[in-house]
C-alpha cells in the first residue's frame, strides 16, 4: 500500500498494516506504534512496515504469524 507524505510516499509492505495517522501506525489486531518525531517514524518504516524481507522481524508482525500459525 503506498502511502503519501508530504513530498514523499511510502510503500508499506507488512500485510499487517492498517493505517497510519501522524507519528502513529496501527496494525491488524489492534495493535498499535507510537513514534516522538518523525526521524524516528521514517527509520522504522524504512526497517520494517516498508521493507522486504524487513517486515518480518517486526516483533508485531511475528505476533500475528504465530496467532496464525505461521513459521
């Protein structure tokens, strides 16, 4: 899902995802991130939400696999 913010979009890839609102990402299931700034927000979706293999070391997204029985 490409995603737009200011001057810059983002392509998240975690099939987790479910929205994004300020500095905040919500997941499937509820789950939700809280970021203090944007340098911190950009350096996490770099890493995991918009990164491939990235999204799989996510420590949510490793939650929602093993509730789906998934290695």
């Amino acid at each position: 899902m490409r995603v737009s913010k200011g001057e810059r979009s983002v392509d998240f890839v975690c099939p987790f995802y479910c929205w994004d609102r300020g500095l905040r990402i919500g997941c499937e299931g509820e789950c939700r991130v809280s970021f203090p700034d944007r340098r911190a927000w950009d350096r996490y979706v770099a890493a995991y939400c918009g990164n491939l293999p990235g999204w799989e070391r996510c420590t949510l997204a490793q939650a929602r696999k093993e509730l789906y029985g998934e290695s």
